[in-house]
C-alpha cells in the first residue's frame, strides 16, 4: 500500500490509456483511427493481435496478456507480467513517444492491467494512468451485460465509454442501453459514436482522470441536458426492476454492480480519513473495483485527488483550491455488494464538526 | 535490517580529481570493456566505444531501443525492440548473429565461457553453440531473463514462478525450481553451486542446486536490478536498497539462516554493484549519482563520484581490475584508472 500522503507530483509521466471493449464493439477501430490520423502526437501502442492493426509501425508491440499474482498476501493483487516488462523496455525510447495506448483483448478484466500502474514501482516512475476507455457496442452491449460478466467489468472500470454504433439502433434502443451503462457507472463520460468517430482529446489524455466530472455531477441527473427522447412507456423484461424519478427519467439498479457517491461540504479530517479509505479497500477491496475522490481537508488549501482499483490506491495532491471554488469533497465508489451503510458511516466519522 | 552509523562519512578520501570525465552523448544502459575500449551501451540504437585517451566513437547496432547486452570482455551480444541479436567485438564490428522472423522484442541474453550464445524473445528461449546448432525451448511465461551455468551445458530460464533448467544438448526433460512469483534476472553462483533470482516484487529467491532448498532473501525496499559476484564468489552484492546488500555464499549453506551484510549507506538507494574481479572491493552506483569503492572487508569507502545528477546506470570494472567506467541515465560517464 503506498504512502498516500508523501507522494509529489512526479515530473513528466507518460499518460497511459487503457482501451478495452468487448469482442466487436469497435476498439480496433479506434485505434487504426488513434494511428493513422494527423494529430501530430506520436503514441506506443500495445496490443494483443498484431495482425488487427493494418499499420506496420515500430511502437507497436505485441502483448501477451500474462496476468501475474502478487506475492504480497493480497489476493486480488494481480498485475500484467507482460505489461511491466514491456513499459521496461518501451522507457528506452523515451522521448520518441508521447503517450502510451493498451488495448486488452475482448475477454479480458481490467483490473489487472489498471493494478499494474499502481503497483509496480518502476512502472509508477515513469507512467501514470490516464483513463481506462471503453469501447461498447450499442446494439448488443445490453445483450452482453446479461451473460458476459467482462463486459459488466469493463463499463464499471471504464472513466470515458464510447457507446459505439449507434446508428444500428433506434433511439428507443439507445436510451435503454444507456439508461443500462448508467445502472453500473453513472461516473463516465459518454460518448455516442458511429464508426468510433470521436474527437479523439476526448478520449486520450485527460489528464485529471476524468476525476472533475464527479464533483459535477449528481446521478440522477445524469441525463438532464442529454438530447435524446426519454421513453417513459418502454416495457421491460427481466429482474431489473425500473422507476420513473420525478424529471421522468428511466432509471434502473443493475442486480450485481452498485455505483456510491459521498460528499460533504465540510472539511475532512486527513488523520482520520486516509487511515478509514486504506482500512476500507483493505477490507472491502474484492469488492470494490473502482474508487476515485476529490478531498478537502481541513488545514490544507490543496485539493487532494486520489484513484484506486480493488485494495490499491494512489493519491496526491493536485493543485490549490481557487477562489470562490466550493471547497467539496466527493468520492464514488463502483463494486459489487457494496457494503453502503458501513461506507457511509465511515465516511461520516471522517468529517471535521 | 540493523542501523547502520555514518559518523565516519564525512573524512570520506576522494578520487573524484582523478576521473576523466567522458561525455558519450546519450542515455547509456551499461557499459563493458573489450580489449582496451570501454563501451557504454545506448538505450538506443548505438555503442559508445571509448579508447585509452578518451576519444569516442560511436557504433551502430539496433534500430531501435537495445534491451538487453551481455559480454564475455571479447564481444558484446546486445538484443533490441527491432527482433535482432547482434554481436559487437573489440575492432567496432557488428555481426548480426540472429533475426526475429516476427520482429519480435528479444528481451534477454547470455553468454556461455566456450561461446555459446542464448537469448529470448516472448516464451522461447533459444541457444546457438559453438558447434552445435540452434535450439530453443518454450517455458509457460515470457522469459524474465538468462543464464548459463558456469560448468557445462546447462541454461537457467527464468519465468513466471519459477526457473526452469534445460540442457540444451541431452535429451533429458528440464528440470523445473519452483517459486510463486515472477522471476526477472537470474543468475549462477561462480561455483555452480547455488541459483539466485530477482523477482518481480523486492525480493531475490534463491536454490540449493544439489538438494534445491530453497534460500529468501527479503527485506529489500525496491526491485533488485544489479547483482554481482564477488573475485571468488563469496558475496554477493546486491542493489535495491540504501545500502549494499551483501549476501553470504561462503559456506555449504549459503545465505540460509544467515543476515546479509550491509555496506556504504547514504541517503539514496543503490542502483547498480559491480565487484572487482580480483580482489574484494565493490563499486557501488546510487540513484543520486554517487559513486563508491567499497572495501568488503571492512567498509571502508572512496568516492568516485559525487551525487547530484541523474541515477549511476552503469559500472563496470576491466579484466584486470585496472580501470572502472561508469556512466549516469543521462549519458555523463567516466572512467577511472587504478
């Protein structure tokens, strides 16, 4: 577990992108699209298929997906073997890329690629991870969120998803599918694409993690602003059970993922905070796939970010707070069988009165 | 690990006047002397071959970043992200001895004392003979790294929990040590009589080859990347902490049930040893850019060079142990005559 508290902002880390998305959904699209156009940034790619990509080019290297264990008593501590090798190697050509791009294959959870950049010392020196992008296909991803539970992992890991194909489906479709991504993770940001066609700043180096959208938003309101019809009379099957809000939303809860949001206007109580969120991922980490907050602490005029992937969590502080910026705390948490109250009155016992 | 005091440090003798200073020009991975020239081996694509007087110049080898360089002190064997094996000897030749047919990144190398040749590009390692001819062999992981027994025909892969032993000219199965964990540098006592690894977590594990008892050696606060033998093979010397992490391998048993002795501690971790090959003194690069001569009997301490640059990534002594050279990530090297 690293020291959240004593780690400085490094110097010119590479961003890192992982791209995932479930068999067809469009990533090597995208990818051929992050390739061949002239936006004037040069980025390594690493890939599971070589042959997917029609672009011979020397950043592009084969992967193998080797998923290692840690030896550290952390029993859902797994990392890519494969991927710290290769970060190895790729740092000697620093300077001849600007960022770095995984693509995962189909199958594949994206817990251990994410724990890579939080775990290995080495790989932390020099690369942070910028965003985990999910490629998702709207016409079959409802589909996949029923029997694939990759595809669940995968918009439950994901800070951007490009919804892809969407003109293979009607808006009536689209709302359901989109109403079903928001269910897992009402935190990413979404992008309705055909043929991938997104700006691509829009998916490559964010920078802050995406980490501003969770003060931004409130789950419910989700939606508001979006410009699509909402179907208020759509019927459903299955053991999703759906409620009109108010504004006249469809809302759903997803049976297996949970997504929880904590905030507080009042200052949190550093000496009380970092030990209750280390204790919690420690304890809850298996169930916990994703957390991520912006921290006000008391006696501290920084804001405070941290992210984290199951027990692992990384954490630093960002920059001041500006004036007449709210000085607001807001973390979210996305995992399975949440334990919410228990968060919740942690969370509260971490408040300064 | 115990305290150590530093109140002796500050009369530290220096030899720092003494060093000529050698601006090679680009981030340098190792360095290794053939013949008379020092050759600090790039990040990428090029060798920098340095004369007695000083004068550089610099050898292509790869077209891409250089992975991986081994020497026997008449050739350097280097593999690169372009999928070549290539050689470099003491006249600045380059052969290339092998080509990836996938352009494959060829990740680990070692050299046998008759000439052997092995190397490994994703599972496979593959080894060329002398006289024999190439052979390779499939472990069920990537291949963290290589080694050659100092006796005989016997070549330790290392990989994904554990360190499989192939014989690459009897048909006999290999002979697999197992450890959970993954295994990236691996290396041979020089009497053949233990296996070491550094591991993937801050760790090195290690065998007894005749009974294969097992020997962990924690207590590191970073990855182990630099391992070196002691003239004789007494020591091991070890970076990753910082200070010199000493393991003792004098006796039947190794390290077991022993604590390692702990040299030349300053406020910067150890990023590469490297150990005289005559007599029992170290030199010790560390992340700030100092450099140290470490007599293992008794600690005492030279200063080669002084901290605040870029972490030591090379050291490397001559046969003779005449000459140390040295360069920083930065490509700011130097060489010292004893």
């Amino acid at each position: 577990m690293p020291d959240l508290t004593s780690q400085k902002t490094p110097v010119q880390k590479i961003p890192v992108t992982v791209l995932t998305g479930y068999l067809g959904a469009g990533k090597t699209t995208l990818l051929n699209r992050i390739l061949s156009e002239n936006h004037g940034k040069k980025y390594a790619v690493i890939v599971n298929e070589f042959g997917e990509i029609g672009i011979d080019n020397d950043l592009i290297i084969g992967a193998d997906e080797e998923v290692f264990e840690m030896n550290n008593g952390c029993v859902c501590c797994t990392v890519r073997g494969d991927l710290v090798r290769i970060l190895d190697g790729l740092m000697k050509r620093k300077g001849k890329f600007d960022a770095i791009i995984v693509e995962t294959t189909g199958l594949a959870d994206p817990a251990p690629v994410a724990q890579t950049f939080f775990v290995d010392e080495d790989v932390q020196k020099h690369a942070r991870l910028d965003a985990v992008v999910t490629v998702a296909d709207a016409k079959w991803l409802s589909a996949r969120l029923k029997d694939a539970p990759e595809a669940k992992n995968q918009i439950a890991f994901a800070d951007v998803i490009v919804l892809n194909k969407t003109d293979l489906v009607s808006k009536a479709e689209l709302a359901e599918v989109e109403a079903r991504i928001r269910a897992i993770n009402p935190y990413a940001k979404l992008h309705r694409t055909e043929r991938c066609q997104v700006a691509l700043s829009d998916v490559l180096e964010r920078g802050a993690f995406d980490l501003d959208r969770i003060l931004e938003l409130e789950p419910e309101f989700l939606d508001a602003g979006d410009d699509h019809d909402h179907d208020h009379d759509h019927h459903h099957h299955g053991h999703d059970h759906d409620h009109a809000h108010s504004h006249g939303l469809k809302h759903y809860h997803d049976e297996d993922m949970q997504s929880l949001s904590l905030r507080s206007d009042k200052p949190l109580d550093a000496t009380k905070f970092m030990p209750w969120l280390q204790e919690l991922v420690a304890s809850e980490g298996q169930k916990i796939l994703r957390s991520k907050g912006i921290l006000a602490f008391s006696d501290d005029d920084d804001r405070y970010v941290f992210q984290g992937v199951h027990m692992m969590l990384e954490g630093d502080h960002q920059r001041a707070w500006k004036d007449g910026e709210a000085r607001e705390s807001r973390l979210v948490f996305i995992g399975r069988e949440l334990p919410e109250q228990i968060i919740r009155d942690g969370f509260e016992r971490c408040i300064t009165t | 690990m115990k305290q150590f005091d530093p109140g002796e440090s500050a009369s530290i003798i220096s030899v720092t006047d003494q060093v000529r200073p050698i601006a090679v020009g680009m981030p340098v991975t190792s360095v290794h002397f053939l013949g008379e020239h020092a050759a600090f081996v790039g990040a990428e694509e090029s060798v920098a071959m340095v004369d007695a007087e000083g004068e550089v110049s610099r050898v292509s080898v790869h077209g891409g970043g250089i992975l991986c360089a081994v020497s026997d002190g008449k050739r350097i064997v280097m593999g690169g992200d372009d999928g070549k094996l290539v050689a470099l000897d003491a006249g600045g030749e380059v052969a290339l001895l092998a080509a990836d047919p996938k352009r494959r990144w060829i990740d680990n190398v070692a050299l046998h004392p008759d000439g052997a040749v092995a190397w490994s590009a994703g599972k496979t390692a593959f080894v060329r003979g002398g006289k024999s001819e190439e052979k390779s062999f499939e472990v069920p992981s990537t291949v963290g790294g290589l080694a050659f027994a100092p006796k005989g025909m016997r070549l330790a892969i290392a990989h994904y929990n554990g360190v499989t032993l192939w014989f690459p000219n009897m048909a006999a199965t290999a002979e697999v040590l197992e450890w959970a964990g993954s295994h990236l540098g691996v290396t041979f006592s020089p009497d053949n009589k233990f296996l070491v690894t550094a591991m993937h977590e801050p760790a090195l594990h290690g065998w007894r080859l005749a009974d294969t008892r097992h020997m962990r050696m924690t207590g590191y606060p970073g990855r182990v990347r630099s391992m070196s033998w002691s003239a004789g093979g007494r020591w091991l010397a070890t970076s990753g902490a910082d200070t010199v992490i000493m393991w003792p391998f004098a006796s039947k048993d190794g390290p077991m049930g022993k604590e390692p002795a702990m040299l030349a501690p300053l406020q910067a971790r150890v990023s590469v040893v490297a150990c005289h090959p005559k007599q029992d003194i170290l030199a010790a690069g560390y992340s700030d850019g100092t450099i140290l001569m470490v007599r293992l009997t008794d600690g005492a301490e030279i200063l080669v060079r002084k901290n605040g640059t870029a972490p030591v990534a090379a050291l490397a002594w001559n046969a003779k142990g005449t000459l140390l050279a040295f360069a920083d990530e930065g490509g700011d090297a130097g060489l010292l005559a004893l």
